[in-house]
C-alpha cells in the first residue's frame, strides 16, 4: 500500500494533472478517431497519428506560454494543434478535407495551422521546417521579444542538412529554440542504427554549442519535469537546446503502413506496450491517489464520447467549393485561371 | 518629378537603405553582404549605417568569440542558403521582411526546397493565415567567365511556381522602384538581376515612396514594324539590335516585360498587335526558358495578328563554358537578334 501522496509530492497540482490525464485520454481517442477517418475514406494522402507518443505534445505544450510561444513540428502535427486549442471539430474537418477545416481544406493531415495560438503548422518536407523554426526565433530575438520556439522533429528529421545548417545559426546568434527529436527509433521503416551513425541524436547539438540532452518521452512524470525545466532555461538564457525525446509510436508511421514487421518485432512491440504512456501515468494517478480506476474509466468514457461527437460534426462539413481552388495563391491577386 | 543619376546598382542599394528606414521590420541578410559589402558592392556602406550601435546587434552584447560580430539588420550569413532562405522564410512568417541576397542566383539552386516547398506553398496551405513578405535577390545570368556553375538564369524556374512573383527590372529606375514594390509586397517575390547591369547608369526618380507595380510591362522603345519581347539584360541588347535595324528601314519596339509573374500580356499583346510580328529574346536556355512560355503565347492568342511565325532567341543549350570565346557564343547578342528578325521575314 503505498503512502498516499500530499500535494507537494506531487509533480503539478492535482486538477492539472487530471486535466492532463483528459487530454492524454482525449488526444488518443481523436487520433483512433483519424485513422477510422482514412479507413472509411473520409481521409485521404497521408495520415500520421501520435498514438504512444502524446506526451510529448500534452507535456511539453503544458510548459510553455500557450499563444505567445512559437510552436512547429512536421506532419505527426494533430496532438499540437488540440494542445495548442485549436477548434477540435475543425481539426477533425481539415484531416477531411472539409471547408470547415483549420484551412478550409487546402492542408489536410499533414498541415494544420492555427495562428491564433501560435502554430505555425504542420510540415511535410523531412527536415525542411527546421529551418522555418530558426527563423521564428530569430523574429523573437530581432524584436527583443522573450518567446521560445518550440520545434519538433523526428529522428529521421535529425540527418537532414537543413537542420545541421539551421543549428549553425541558432548557435551561433543564440537563438532561444528548443529542438525536440521526437526519437521514436524508426525514419518510417528504418530503424535508428541503420539511418544514424550516431544513435545518441542528442549529440546533434554540441557541435554548435546549444544545450543538449536525451530525455525521456513515456514518463508523463518526467515529461513534465524536464519540459518546465528546459523551457524556462531557454528563456532565461536565449540559448538553444536540442533535446532527444524517447518514444514509442505503437502504430505505423502512417496510415497507409501496414505491415510493421517489415522492420520491427512483434516481440519488441509487446515489449514496449509495457512502457505505453497512458499506461503509466494512469498507474502514476492511481498510486498517488490522484484518480481511481473507476473514475479513470469514467474520464476514458467522457472523451470517447466527445471524440465521437467531433468525427459526427466534421463528417457534417461541407467539402469547399469549386472557386475555392484559386483562393489564396496570393494575398492580392488571383492566379491564371482555367487550364 | 525629379531625378538623380545613379548605376543600377546603387539604385538597389537606395532602395533597400530608404525601405529599411522606412520600416523597422526590413533587414537584409546573405552572405558577405555586411563587413564584405557584398560580392558586387550592392551592400557597401549598409553595415556601417545599420549596425552602429550595440542595440543593432543580434548579440547582445556582441558575441566576443565573433570577431565581425553580426548585425540584427544586416546579417552576415554562413555559407548555407537553404538554412538562411529557410530562416528568412521563418522570419517572415511573423511578419518581418527580410530581404534575402544569394550572392548569385545560381546558388538559390541550393536552396529551392525552401522556395518552392516552403516560401512558397504556405499562404495557400495555410489558406492566407500566414503571409510570407519576403524578398530574395541577387545577379542571375552570365558575368564574364564565371563558367558553368555561376551563369544560371533560373527566374524562368521561379516563374513556372504559383505563390511566387517574379521581377528582372533592366534599368536603374526599373530597379529602385521595383525593389521598394518586392520589399512592400506580402508574397514572396524573387528579384533577378544580372551582372552586366550593375555598373549601368540611368536617372532614377527621386521620391521615397515612388513603387512600380508588378505586373504592367514597358514600352522601353517605340517602333511599328515588329516586338522584340524581353526583359532584364537582354532588353539592352534588344535596344542595341532595334537600333541597328533602324538603319536598314525596319522599325523595331522594343518591350521590357520586368515582370514575368504576374505577367502583362496585354501590353505584350496590343504590341503584336501593332507590329503583326514578334521575336522573343531570353538568356536563360532557349529549350524551355520563359521566353518559350510568351512565345506559345503570343502564337496561341495572337494567331489572327501576326504576319509571321513568332521567333525566338535564347542562349545555347550548353552549360555556360569558362572560355571567353566561347561564353560570348552562348550569350544572345544583337546580330543574333537581327538574324532572328530576318530569319521569320
């Protein structure tokens, strides 16, 4: 029987931790709810979810200053808009291809964006918006401003020669950015010591004089910790900082993939089921006496709901209309029409 | 309205300093463009102006390992032009506007990914939550026997995206009011030079807000007999062929398009209209360059105009050679011209 917990062992006040556990919870319901989008067809080109890995965007994004902070990650991007607040229905219909959409259709899975909270999306190009993300910090540093840019990337991300040139820069101007390898030991199919030579992608940073360090991405827990803590260093210092975030994607990379033992284990993925992020902070809960199991099943129950209800409305959105093609090629003017 | 005499290339230089003062939100960066002055002097004397005090500096205080120091309105770049396009794309999607230098646009080669998969994708993508006013320059074409690597001109590439606009001014005053117009424009503009422009002179008109919008061509000669169709360089060469021409009894006018995205095809049409024929004139490769793309054209929505077929006059389909002898063959001239001219009847 462990003892029970008071609130100054806990690693954030009890109501915030229950509201992590909701998002967490609500996060992974929405992305179950996009994968049944592409499998009904309602969904189409590529589509990534963030299942296993949801702390990194429910952690992390819990740290920073929502809607002042810049944040950007590549095309695994849904946990972060919802983190961010964007509108979850909206979210769902972008995913659609709906007019209700976050872009009324025009960026699908892979690029959401959402600028009154800061998100500057949702990127396609392996490596390509690393360098987009330099650029935000340096219009937080050009405007004296004291804004983190907080950018995901994934291992495979982490060879691209964009990101080293973008490194180079944000050390050697100071840069307040945040680099988080989203480690989760696979570029697509390749695992990480057959696409790095060297695994340790941390190291990444040294050569350009940022901090660097290996956290861990399963621990909810420890999530939080590092997170809060990384983030107030670079604001306080306007250094950057790579950080390899370990993780888990208990899915494919992508919708499409669907044959994972092609290049894992089903031994190794039943391993890694122990570690599942949900798992354990649902334990962590329990044990310190934050939430019991029945509430937890209520709370699951409550989210699934809602996630259901968002697929309802989004699948309701209409598809654009036909003029909406020209729309936006320019911010003031219209592109040759016809074809 | 009042003028001053000035090169094409210190016309570029007012146009960035008179920007740069007029919005705090604009500042250059590429490489060698601060202490260096930039590899063809556009930049000379803008660090000095610009990165006098320390508040000026992306360090703060100066970085005391970065003996050159940096500034925050003139930066000096690492040699990387994917990651300063990438970062000048960055910057600008809150709302700076940077004006990026490739010191010459063969090197943007490096860094398409950016323009085209980044720069210029993300007002639509986005679906106009996020502009992106950026501006990259720089000298595009052959100098003198730079050879193969250094010669591109490549705006034909840029003008083939949708998102971008595309501008290659020949004349001074074509340059200042162009560039205040890319810097001020909300979309991604590249700006081509060339490197035989730089040193040319012309008066340029003396007025802080004087713009000229994309998108509108200019008669730079007038003549009723055909269109010589070109623009950026090869509108001096076009110059220099009408010139010729005229000693023979042929009456040549000579349009600079300087905008090839968005593009004026009605001033390019009531021309042909006019003079029932048309030579279109390009450095870039003639197979495929944007002097291809008028010429279809013309040919398509001019057919009932035109006493001729339209011809066309491009470099040679070889990577530009070192050999003086040789790059001078690539380069259209004005006898390549005339022969054109001739050669449609």
């Amino acid at each position: 029987m462990p003892k029970p917990a008071t609130a100054s062992d806990l690693v954030a006040p009890k109501e915030d931790l229950i509201r992590y556990h909701r998002e967490m919870v609500y996060l992974r319901h929405f992305e179950e709810k996009s994968n049944f989008a592409y499998r009904q067809g309602k969904a189409g080109g590529y589509l990534h979810v963030y299942i296993g890995m949801e702390p990194l965007a429910v952690g992390w994004l819990n740290n920073i200053r929502k809607g002042y902070d810049y944040v950007i990650t590549a095309y695994r991007d849904h946990g972060h808009a919802l983190q961010l607040g964007s509108d979850p229905t909206a979210t769902m219909a972008e995913i659609m291809g709906r007019s209700g959409g976050l872009s009324r259709g025009k960026g699908g899975s892979m690029h959401l964006y959402d600028i009154a909270n800061q998100f500057y999306g949702g990127w396609g190009i392996v490596g390509g918006h690393t360098a987009l993300a330099g650029g935000l910090a340096l219009a937080a540093k050009y405007r004296k401003e004291d804004r983190v840019t907080l950018c995901y990337l994934g291992d495979g991300a982490s060879n691209a020669g964009v990101f080293f040139e973008t490194m180079n820069m944000c050390g050697l101007w100071d840069l307040p950015i945040i680099f988080i390898i989203e480690n989760n030991l696979y570029a697509m199919g390749t695992a990480l010591e057959r696409h790095a030579a060297d695994p340790e992608l941390y190291k990444r940073g040294f050569p350009f004089k940022h901090d660097y360090e290996r956290v861990d991405g399963h621990d909810m827990v420890t999530v939080l910790k590092d997170s809060k803590r990384i983030i107030d260093r670079c604001r306080e210092t306007s250094k950057p900082c790579v950080v390899e975030a370990m993780t888990w994607r208990t899915v494919g990379h992508g919708a499409a993939d669907n044959d994972r033992q092609l290049y894992r284990t089903k031994a190794e993925e039943d391993e890694m089921a122990k570690r599942d992020c949900l798992y354990l902070y649902e334990k962590y809960l329990e044990d310190n006496g934050v939430l019991t199991r029945a509430q937890m099943d209520q709370i699951d129950a409550e989210e699934l709901e809602k996630a259901e209800k968002v697929y309802d409305d989004a699948s309701e959105s209409p598809h654009p209309e036909i003029e909406e093609v020209y729309s936006n090629v320019y911010t003031d003017m219209e592109p040759e029409k016809g074809h | 309205m009042s003028s001053t005499t000035m090169t094409y290339r210190e016309a570029i230089r007012l146009a960035l300093m008179e920007e740069m003062d007029r919005d705090e939100n604009v500042f250059i960066m590429g490489e060698d463009i601060g202490k260096y002055k930039g590899t063809f002097r556009v930049t000379d004397g803008l660090f000095e102006k610009y990165c006098q005090n320390t508040s000026d500096w992306l360090h703060e205080p100066p970085h005391p390992e970065i003996q050159d120091g940096v500034g925050r309105r003139v930066i000096d770049t690492p040699i990387t032009e994917p990651g300063i396009v990438g970062m000048a794309t960055g910057a600008a999607m809150t709302g700076l506007r940077p004006v990026v230098e490739m010191m010459t646009m063969s090197f943007a080669i490096l860094a398409l990914d950016q323009i085209i998969n980044h720069a210029a994708k993300i007002h639509y993508m986005t679906d106009g939550q996020i502009s992106v006013p950026l501006v990259i320059r720089g000298p595009g074409g052959a100098a003198n026997q730079l050879s193969a690597q250094h010669s591109h001109s490549i705006e034909g590439w840029f003008a083939h995206v949708p998102g971008l606009k595309v501008v290659a001014p020949a004349t001074p005053d074509c340059a200042k009011g162009m560039l205040k117009a890319a810097i001020r424009d909300d979309n991604p503009v590249i700006f081509t030079e060339n490197p035989g422009l730089y040193a040319m002179k012309g008066e340029v008109t003396d007025d802080v807000d004087y713009t000229i919008p994309f998108g509108k061509a200019r008669i730079a000669r007038v003549g009723s007999d055909i269109s010589l169709i070109c623009y950026s360089r090869m509108v001096h060469v076009c110059l220099a062929a009408a010139d010729k021409l005229a000693e023979e009894g042929i009456n040549a006018e000579v349009v600079d398009v300087r905008s090839l995205l968005p593009l004026d095809t009605e001033t390019i049409y009531n021309s042909v209209a006019k003079t029932h024929r048309a030579v279109v004139v390009y450095e870039d490769w003639k197979s495929g360059g944007f002097g291809a793309e008028i010429a279809a054209r013309i040919g398509q929505d001019c057919f009932d105009d035109l006493d001729a077929p339209v011809g066309r006059v491009g470099g040679l389909n070889v990577p530009t050679p070192y050999s003086r002898v040789l790059e001078l063959q690539c380069i259209p001239n004005e006898h390549d011209v005339i022969a054109e001219v001739k050669k449609i009847g």
